[in-house]
C-alpha cells in the first residue's frame, strides 16, 4: 500500500486545472486518505460515488511489465466498444509507448497523480479531448493478483463519453495528447530514499 503527504496531494491537487468531475473525483480520493497517509481502513472506506464510477477504471501494475485493468466504468466500456478488464493496457498503445506508459502507472501507483488530456477520434469523426487523472488506488477492498503490485484509479472526463460518443480506438484513443504532469505525493524522507 502506498503512503502520501496528503497536505501535500490536497494542495497539488488543488491547483491542477481539474474539470468539475475531476475535481469531484479527487476530492472522493482525498477524502479516502487518514490523516497518516495511508488509506483509510476497510471499515471507514466509501466507494466512488455511482456517476464517477461509470467513467473510472483500476489497474494493477505488476514487476514485469504490464498494467492489467482490473475494472473500467460502463461510459469507458462503451465509448471503447470493449470492456478493459482483464486487457493488458500496455498492449493497446503502440510498443514504443509502453515503458514509458509503464514507468508513469507505476509512479502513480506509488504515491503520485498523473493529469493529462488525451486527443480522441468519434466514430462519426468529431475530435476532442478528454481530461484524465490518475491516482494511486486507496481502495483495500481490491485484492492484488501479483505480490508487489500497486494499484491505481483513473477517472476520464468527458461530456461528450456520457452521450454516448463512440471512440475510434485505431485514431489515436489511448494517446496521450500532450507530455502529462505527474506530481510525487509520498513525503519527502521517502522521495530521498528512492531516487
């Protein structure tokens, strides 16, 4: 299990250009942190409210290289036209993409936030983008399949995926759109012995 600087998470997150729903979902996320860090017990724990569930998904990522998604909101799902659960993330973005994309899902996983926009493709050929947030999963109801695994939560915001819009994997619906901002949460004797 990760541990933050949850001053540290309020206030970074504070400042991130966050969409309304971004930002209703990073205040759920900060409110599922105790006051030492870590994620709040079982017990004391509240799920992702229903509306932000729909647009959220976990992933596990494992020591040897792939980010299994372990679960993935109904508005992803369709919008996709796939369910991502049980898909190997890394295998749906091109090969020299994947350590990079490797090496972000675990930093988060470890105690970081990941904002980005990704560029998207409809199907019926409109371009947008969607506002994405990454965060380290506080979720223990969440068994790891992997010993040594982090897990991580994302939310993907997006009007036009609670219409319905259906996304063209193929242009580009995994990419990112721009270099993402990752911010380290974990405090700082941690942050010295890790680099």
């Amino acid at each position: 299990m990760f541990k933050i600087d949850r001053d540290l998470a309020r206030h970074e997150l504070d400042a991130l250009p966050l969409s309304e729903g971004s930002r209703r979902f990073a205040s759920w996320w900060l409110s599922q942190i105790a006051a030492d860090g870590s994620p709040l017990q079982i017990e004391k724990a509240k799920p992702v409210p229903g509306d932000l569930a729909a647009s959220t998904l976990i992933c596990e990522v494992r020591a040897w290289g792939t980010v299994l998604c372990r679960s993935s909101g109904d508005v992803i799902n369709r919008a996709l036209g796939l369910d991502l659960a049980g898909r190997d993330m890394l295998a749906l973005v091109s090969p020299a993409q994947r350590a990079a994309r490797f090496s972000r899902y675990g930093s988060v996983g470890a105690g970081g936030v990941l904002f980005a926009y990704r560029s998207v493709t409809a199907a019926d050929g409109t371009k947008f983008r969607i506002q994405e947030l990454l965060l380290p999963c506080p979720d223990r109801r969440v068994a790891m399949i992997d010993k040594g695994a982090a897990l991580t939560i994302g939310y993907l915001d997006s009007t036009q995926l609670a219409s319905g819009t259906r996304l063209l994997i193929s242009q580009g619906a995994l990419n990112l759109a721009d270099e993402p901002k990752f911010i380290d949460f974990r405090p700082s004797p941690l942050m010295a012995a890790s680099a």
